[in-house]
C-alpha cells in the first residue's frame, strides 16, 4: 500500500454519500492481479450481490472490507470514513490497527462454515461480543441475544452447543451474533452454499428478513444466481478483478448485455 495519498477526500459527506465506496482499489498477489482499479459503491440500506467465476475477485472484496486483507492501491470507505487509511494533515496514510479496529466494528461477516465457538452455547455465541468488545452488562447483552434468536426462529436453541444444532441453525445463529454487535453493514459469503439444499431456505428466509426489517447495508456473494436473483437490489458481475456489468437482477439476468456475462449464465445454467 502506497504509504500516502493525495486526490482522495479526507470523508466523504452529504446525504448521498454511499455507505460502502471502493475507490480505484487494486490487490495482487505476486504476478496474479485480483482488483484492477475497483470503482464500487453500495448505498445505504442496499443489497448488492457479487456473482462471478472462481478467481474474479468477489470474496476479496468481502476480506478487504474485514480487513484481513490489506490492498495495494486505492482507498476503502465505510459510512463517510476511509477504512483503510486514516487522516493525517492533508493526506491519508495507511491506518493503523487501533483505526481499523474502530472502523471494523461499523461491519459484521457471515461466513460459509459459520465459525462460532463449539464451546459455547448459542446464547453464548451471541453475548460474548457484546460483553467483551462493546462493553454491554450481561444482562443487556443477555436480553439483546434472545431478542435476535428470536427473530431468526432459535430460542428455543438458546441453550444448545453447536454440534447439536443443523448447519441451518448454526448459519442462523451467526447471523444473530453478527447482528448482536449492531454493524451497520453485513457481509455474506457464501453463505448457503455449505448446507443442505433443504435447510438453505431458512437461511434464506432470514436474510429476507433482514433486507425487509432492518435498515442494513449489505454485500453478499454466492454462486446461487436464484437466490441472488430473489433478494437482492442489484447484481455485480466480476470479471479480472473489474465489474464486468451491473444492474438490477431482472435487466442482468434477464437481458445481459455483456458476452462475458452471457457466458458465465449461461454455464451456470446448464450446471443447474
């Protein structure tokens, strides 16, 4: 990462200002380029789902925003602050680990292989947040946890281990933990693609809700273009680490204008 910036804004501001902006974001590794110049930006409230071929640079983008991947060129913005520089004067440097740790709390991830904790409980799962990093009593953080197992269908597992829940159940329960910490941007990847086709829709209905209820700006990638197609605002389809093309699921899927898009549906559905 280039150790100072000059022509990017300090924050970005004004009631239209995106909640998520890549700007000009490029990452390789070694002689493989990932992002080429990425230009992206993700309104508040939005769903965007990035679909693509393996290696286009999709769940990069996701890390990027975790931070557990830092990028070559560029600048990430999160709710009108850069992410992955800070200010300094009149120029951003690269951020250090207490501004990343400041921003990263603003972002909660579900991932494919759900990553909660097998020794404790799903209650438990989603107190320790809370309780340790925002500093909530437990019963705060207690009240908040039911409130959100409530909503995604598992009180009545509040008290299990994860090895006696379903991989639906478990992927429901790290969604309310993600959700226990009150991000104002929610990452999904790939988040279905793990389970049974039969337990995919709870995981599913949740998200609907989310999109629905909840004032939540979120990115998602998946290879499962129904889905996809179902809940989200507007499609990216990546291609070389650029957008390929984008829109709204019905003009991208039922009238791709580009021939890489066409192609990659295509497969996709003669797979199906």
């Amino acid at each position: 990462m280039k150790q100072e910036l000059t022509g990017y804004p300090l924050t970005l501001d004004g009631p239209d200002r995106p909640m998520i902006r890549f700007a000009d974001v490029s990452k390789s590794y070694g002689d493989l380029q990932v992002l080429d110049r990425l230009n992206l930006d993700v309104a508040e409230g939005e769903m965007v789902t990035i679909i693509g071929p393996s290696g286009s640079g999709k769940t990069t983008v996701l890390r990027m925003l975790m931070t557990l991947e830092t990028i070559d060129e560029g600048v990430i913005y999160v709710d009108g602050n850069p992410l992955t520089h800070m200010p300094k004067g009149d120029l951003l440097v690269p951020a250090d680990r207490r501004h990343l740790r400041r921003e990263r709390a603003n972002i909660g991830m579900c991932f494919q292989h759900f990553n909660l904790f097998p020794h404790m409980t799903a209650l438990e799962n989603c107190t320790e947040g809370p309780i340790h990093v925002l500093g909530l009593s437990r019963d705060a953080a207690r009240e908040r946890a039911e409130e959100l197992l409530e909503m995604v269908g598992l009180i009545d597992k509040r008290d299990e281990y994860p090895a006696r829940l379903s991989g639906g159940q478990k992927q429901r329960v790290a969604i309310a933990r993600a959700l226990a910490m009150r991000p104002k941007v929610m990452l999904f990847d790939e988040v279905t693609s793990a389970l049974d086709p039969e337990v995919t829709g709870e995981v599913t209905e949740v998200i609907r809700k989310l999109v629905g209820k909840h004032n939540l700006t979120m990115l998602m990638v998946t290879h499962q273009m129904g889905f996809a197609r179902d809940i989200s605002d507007r499609i990216c389809f990546f291609h070389n680490g650029r957008i390929e093309e984008q829109g709204p699921p019905s003009e991208l899927f039922g009238n791709p204008q580009s021939e890489r898009t066409q192609q990659f549906l295509s497969a996709v559905n003669e797979a199906i």
